[in-house]
C-alpha cells in the first residue's frame, strides 16, 4: 500500500472516529437531560430580576378583554410591596378542561378563572376527596357577567313583543305547543315553530339551557330539588319543548353558524350566550337572512360571572405570587377596565355602568336588561344536574339513525378496525328506544338491518359492525340513495301514526365513487332534497382520510342540514361522540 492511501485511509479513520464520539457525547447527554414537558407559562426562574410570575388560566370567553387588561396593567407598571415588577400571563382555556389539568397536574397556574361557580364547587370538592386539603383559602369573587339566553330571528323576536314585552319560557312552551304556530301571532308563512340547543349530555351551555328552562317551568330561581325536576307539569313542559326541537349539537356557536348558512327555513331561535349573538350580528351580518335578538328568558337566567380563584394554598404558588395576583384582580375591577369589557361583549359587574355599542338594540341585546330585571338562577348540584339530564333523555324526541359505512379496499388495515370499533361505540351511546339500522358498500350495497329499536337490536348491530371486513370498490353515490329511501319510508310510517322524531344518516367514507351508478348529478337530482329541512333527514358525512371526496361530501351535508367531518383513525371516536350530541 502507497504512502497517499495510507494517509488518506487514516484521515477517512480519525473523521470516523470524531463522529462516532460526537454521537455518542450526544447520547449520553440526552440521557443525562430529561426531556423537558412543554409549558404553558414562562419558567418564573428566566424571568428578569425583581420580576414576579402571574399566570392565569382564563376562560377563554373574555379572552380578547383580560388581554387588553394585562396590557393597560404592563403599562402602569405595578408592582408587589416588595417593589418586584409584576409580569402578567394570561392563557384561554376551557373550564372542564382545565379543571381537570389542575387537578391531574398537568396545569399549574397562581390564578383560575372558570365560566362559573359550579366549575370551582366542582374543583373544590374533588381536591379536597383527594388530599383532605383545599387550594383556595377565599371566596373566588366574579370579574364580569356573560349572560345566557336565546338568539331568535329578530322579525320573529319582535313579533312576541321584544324588547318590550317580557319573554319568557313558558311563551316558548305555548308557541311550541300551538298546532298554528306562528300563524296565531300574524305569521303563517313562518309555520311551526322550530327551535335548536346544545345537547345537556355533552354540553355545559346546554346543561344550563335546559336547567334554566326547569327553573321557569317550576316557578323557581334556587334551591331546586331533584324531586321538583321530575315533577310531572315540568316533564310535560319539557315534553313539548323536546318535540319541537329540531336541532341539538356539541357547541351553540355550530348553530349560530349553521343559522347563517341555512337562513330561517333552518330553525327560528338557539339557546346560546348574549356575546355569542351580538359577535354573530357584528361579524356575519352581511350573511344573515335578518339579523339576531338576544333574549333573556323573563323566569330567570344564568349569569355566568367567571369567579376568579387565587391558588394561594398550591405548593406551586408563592406568597408573592398570591399578592400579585391580588393586585391584578384589583385593577380588574376598577371601573375603567370594566367598561372596557363591553368592547369585548362582556357585561360589567357594576350594573350602574351604562352599556353602549355594541351591547345595545341595534348590536342585537336589550341593555336595559340587568340582574334586578332578570334574576340569576342558582347554579344546580350535581344531584339536580343528574336529574335534568336524564328528564331530557327521557322526553327528547327520539332518533331514527342509518349507519351507512364504506367497507370498499380503500379501507383495508387501521382504517377499517378504528372505524368498526368507534361505530360499535356510537351504537351503545344512542337511547334504548331510538332505532338504529346498517348499511355497507363497496361494490353493492348491502343492508345489514333495518332500522329497529336500538335496546332489541344494540348487540347484534354492534356483532355485525364488529365482523365487517374491507374489499372491492366504492358505490358511494347508490350508497347514498339507498339510505335515503330508506329514511324516507321510516318518516312516512311515524307521519301516519303520529309520531315525530329526528331522523339521521351517517355516512362514512374513504374515498369517490368508482362505480359510477348512479351519477352524482343523479344523487343530486333524484335522491336529495333540494334544500334543508328541518324535520326532514340530515345526513352527517364522515370523510375518513385524505383521499374522501370532501367537495361531495360537503354537498351532501349542505342539502340536508347536515354536518361533514373530517376525521382519521385517531380521531374518529371523537367525532362520533359529536354526532352523538346530534341525535
């Protein structure tokens, strides 16, 4: 061997050998390093000297105000007795969830700021089953108000007397009931009324919702017992409530959009938050078919007040840190930060504080409505809670639903177990007595079974969906209209003996159709509606993948007053469980 390739050969070595030691340095240091968890706030540690640490986990509703507070706070510069400056970070969250990282220790915050009381009774008494301790020594006192109620299409709002006369539920339980609907109030062209909330079982707002609707049916604003919620002129009440309510759904602000993209014909009124309504008018007034009225139901509402909780008793949080957070909720109550909440859409706790645009008449809300005018209502217990939601299982219009599942070749291998396991799941959450059927295609469409009474039929649908396999091609478009022939016979037989329910279609798909018949023109034409209607059926397609016909299946939502989702095998039991709170 030459001199040059020695050399050479000796130099590739030693390059080897320095790479082969940086690796390895590397490697040990990661081992030496533990991974650090990503943080929601600064480390207090790398903040600048004679500087203090206040995080606040807010809910996320007055986000946009807390943020221009901590910003007029930065400005004054403020500082703790012991002259460090305070840094102020404030992070929107939602209040279940949060509740549960704080409780899991996965959040650490010095300052909580839930939607309402319940969320800190809540919190207080699991932390208190599982240390015997208390991380809160005060009373969390409220920052401001976001109040419920119900968004109605302002011509139909002014047609029950609004903002003059005084609404109230047992007004929504008589027009309800009225077999002339909104004929007996000069409107027939507007036909029954039709009314959409947020389902109790999946929902904060709709647990209210429906709990506000108990207390003015009971003539009561506390003290509420489970013995009154199933008293039997309150079922009755929420019977007729429940036959005329066309739409549920996981999230109120979903309805507000879907009341923009259908128009009237889609639903009359949705019970959601006074800052939800006039956001909706300010933000999609060029889409409205007329623009929103907030109503607040005269028995009573909810004043959602945002307490705010210093965690001064967590080993997390020092004394300075309490103090600081002191500070700040001081400066939150001065009177100038709080008329700067209306900005923001949010109420003022000092009730003296004149309202002005856009919480006025023309933004869609009565200002001169307060607590003295509508009085807040009682946040329930967890007893009268669990006796709200199971009276509204008990007298909600029940569902007809049709799983319609794609089981081409497409969906060989994680595709096909994750969505036969989340369909068995969806199965089990529906109502004894709603009904259930099954479709699948690929190259044929083959139904499993027709719709039947879902606590006769549960465990064999759910054994058939388990045993499903994947192959051939995909007859999305005959699929389609196999399914609505079907729901189309289900409705006229409840149409002849009277019974009205909610009828629904789910359909799930990985990819277009390769059959070709029918065309989708066809499908169009011939097998859809020509527009949504409210008690007609609703078809929520599933596009599982990236290779799902998105565009179609948009349509097919569209037409029918549906929802499309979009999920993939790790998200799929998610979005079952929100077309759960559909039905």
């Amino acid at each position: 061997m030459n001199r040059t390739r020695i050399i050479f050969f000796a130099i590739v070595g030693i390059t080897l050998l320095i790479v082969l030691l940086a690796v390895a340095y590397n490697f040990v240091m990661e081992l030496a390093t533990p991974a650090q968890p990503a943080e929601m706030f600064s480390d207090p540690a790398r903040l600048p000297k004679n500087t203090v640490l206040l995080s606040i986990a807010s809910s996320s509703t007055k986000q946009a105000w807390m943020e221009q507070v901590v910003a007029n706070f930065h400005a004054e510069g403020k500082t703790t007795s012991a002259g460090s400056k305070i840094q102020v970070e404030v992070e929107p969250v939602l209040s279940g969830g949060s509740m549960n990282a704080i409780l899991g220790g996965t959040l650490k915050p010095v300052v909580w700021s839930p939607g309402s009381p319940s969320w800190v009774d809540q919190f207080n008494e699991t932390w208190r089953q599982q240390t015997n301790k208390t991380l809160i020594s005060e009373v969390c006192p409220p920052v401001i108000y976001t109040p419920l109620g119900i968004a109605m299409w302002r011509p139909m709002a002014e047609a029950l007397g609004w903002p003059d006369t005084p609404i109230g539920w047992q007004t929504i339980v008589d027009l309800a009931s009225d077999p002339e609907g909104w004929a007996s109030y000069g409107h027939p062209e507007w036909g029954k009324f039709r009314f959409g909330h947020a389902h109790p079982k999946y929902s904060n707002a709709g647990l209210l919702t429906v709990t506000s609707f108990v207390y003015g049916m009971a003539g009561k604003t506390d003290t509420l017992t489970a013995q009154e919620v199933y008293a039997p002129e309150v079922e009755a009440a929420l019977r007729t409530l429940g036959q005329n309510t066309s739409k549920y759904g996981t999230l109120t602000t979903d309805l507000l959009d879907m009341m923009a993209l259908q128009g009237p014909g889609y639903i009359h009124a949705v019970a959601t938050f006074e800052s939800d309504t006039v956001r909706q008018n300010m933000e999609r007034g060029d889409e409205l078919r007329f623009p929103l009225a907030f109503i607040f139901p005269a028995e009573g509402t909810f004043w959602g007040d945002h307490p705010y909780c210093i965690l001064d008793k967590a080993e997390w949080v020092s004394a300075e840190q309490a103090e600081a957070a002191a500070i700040f909720l001081e400066y939150l109550l001065t009177r100038e930060q709080q008329t700067l909440a209306i900005d923001s859409l949010l109420r003022p706790l000092d009730t003296s504080l004149p309202l002005r645009a856009p919480l006025n008449l023309e933004g869609g809300t009565d200002p001169t409505v307060n607590l003295d005018t509508v009085p807040a209502l009682a946040f329930p217990s967890a007893d009268v809670s669990a006796a709200i939601t199971d009276l509204f299982m008990i007298t909600k219009r029940k569902a007809t639903v049709l799983l319609v599942l794609d089981v081409s070749g497409s969906m060989q291998g994680e595709k096909i177990r994750a969505a036969t396991e989340s369909t068995v799941s969806f199965l089990k959450r529906l109502h004894p007595d709603d009904r259930v059927g099954v479709m699948t295609f690929n190259n044929t469409v083959l139904t499993l079974s027709m719709p039947a009474r879902v606590g006769d039929t549960v465990e064999q649908a759910a054994n058939q969906v388990n045993m499903l396999i994947a192959d051939g091609n995909t007859a999305l478009y005959d699929a389609v209209c196999q399914a609505t022939e079907i729901m189309k016979a289900e409705r006229a037989a409840d149409a002849e003996v009277g019974e009205q329910r909610l009828y629904g279609i789910v359909l799930l798909s990985d990819g277009e159709d390769t059959t070709g018949h029918p065309t989708e023109n066809q499908m169009f034409a011939t097998c859809l509606p020509a527009h949504a209607e409210a008690d007609s059926f609703k078809i929520f397609p599933i596009a599982f993948g990236d290779d799902a016909n998105h565009g179609v299946l948009k349509r097919i939502a569209d037409v029918t007053g549906g929802s499309l989702f979009t999920a993939d095998p790790g998200s799929i039991e998610q979005i079952y469980i929100k077309i759960s709170a559909e039905q």
